[in-house]
C-alpha cells in the first residue's frame, strides 16, 4: 500500500537540466563526419501508469559543428540539434531517496545550420535543415533532496540517427551517428 501511495503523490514530475554532448565519428561513400562535443539543455516532463511504469517527453538542445572531411575538402556547419523525444520508463526499486530508472523509446533530430566554412573559410554551402528519426535509450537515477517533491537527476540518453549531410551531395556518408548525454537535472516531483 505504501509504494502505491508514493506512486499516487508522486504521479507528475518536471524537470530541467545540462549535459554534455559526445558525438561519434561516422564515414562512408569517402566521407568521414566528425561532430564536435558541446554543452546541451534539456526540458523532460514525466506521467507515471505504475509505481514503475511511466512515459516521459523531451526536448532538448545543443551547438555544435558538423565537421566533414571528404578529399580535397573539409567542410564545416555549425548550427543548433534539437530533439524532440519520447520513451518508455521503468523504475526498479523505489527507496526514500533514491529511483533508479532505465528507459527507451524514440526522437526526432532537428539539425539546423547557421553558418558553414569550406576549407576553413566562410563560404554559402547550399545546407538545409534537416530531421532524422532517432532511437533512443538510457538510464539514469534521481536522488530526493527534499521530501518527496524535489530531486537531482543524474542520468546517461543515448540516441542512434541517421548522419546528416544537410542535402549537399559530397556531405552524404549513409552512414550511422551516435550521441551520447550524460547530463545532471532538477526534478520537481508533483
């Protein structure tokens, strides 16, 4: 009965947080994609089914650069990636301080160039923004800090697209991306 209360009292959460943005290295058709690593924002909404079942919703955001490098050129768009995900949550066991949590569902990857370099000098690349669907999974823990209504989240999202190449043909790898999250947040548990 306890762990049902809890699951009632705390049936929404919200939160924000920070993170860490690590993209791999992806090649293909003698083009190799060599994102930069940049600092993220993220805004995550939670509805709990169960004490362990729930659906969260995210939307998050970084700068980076796009760095491509296919012979003789190396071509550069920096621009903003924003996701708009949503997943499945399970949370194992519940204590009074902590809930560990894993989680996987699926997002939407905005790439939006703002500027781009070619050979290391300013130049009007035809780039167009683009979105590619995204898987995505993780896991994480948020850790109570004050009675059952505010916690810090640390958790790990990784997300599995297709490359980007923006619709310039010579930025085209058919190749896989990755990127990896690990971020620290707020919850405010309602």
């Amino acid at each position: 009965m306890a762990v049902a209360a809890l699951a009632q009292e705390n049936r929404y959460d919200a939160g924000i947080g920070v993170s860490e943005v690590f993209s791999r290295s992806s090649a293909g058709n003698n083009t190799t994609l060599k994102p930069s690593t940049s600092p993220g924002f993220w805004l995550t909404g939670r509805v709990r089914f169960t004490a362990h079942s729930a659906i969260s919703l995210t939307y998050s955001v970084t700068n980076n650069s796009q760095k491509y490098f296919s012979a003789p050129f190396n071509y550069r768009i920096q621009g903003r990636v924003s996701e708009f995900g949503g997943a499945y949550m399970f949370s194992f066991h519940e204590s009074a301080k902590l809930e560990p949590f894993i989680f996987g569902g699926a997002a939407a990857l905005v790439f939006n160039p703002d500027s781009t370099t070619l050979n290391d000098v300013s130049a009007s690349i035809p780039a167009v923004r683009q979105t590619k669907p995204a898987l995505v999974y993780g896991g994480g823990a948020d850790y109570r800090v004050r009675g059952h209504w505010l916690a810090v989240r640390l958790q790990y999202r990784g997300l599995v697209y297709k490359a980007p190449d923006f619709g310039v043909q010579n930025l085209f790898t058919g190749a896989y991306g990755h990127l990896a999250e690990p971020s620290a947040g707020v919850i405010v548990k309602f």
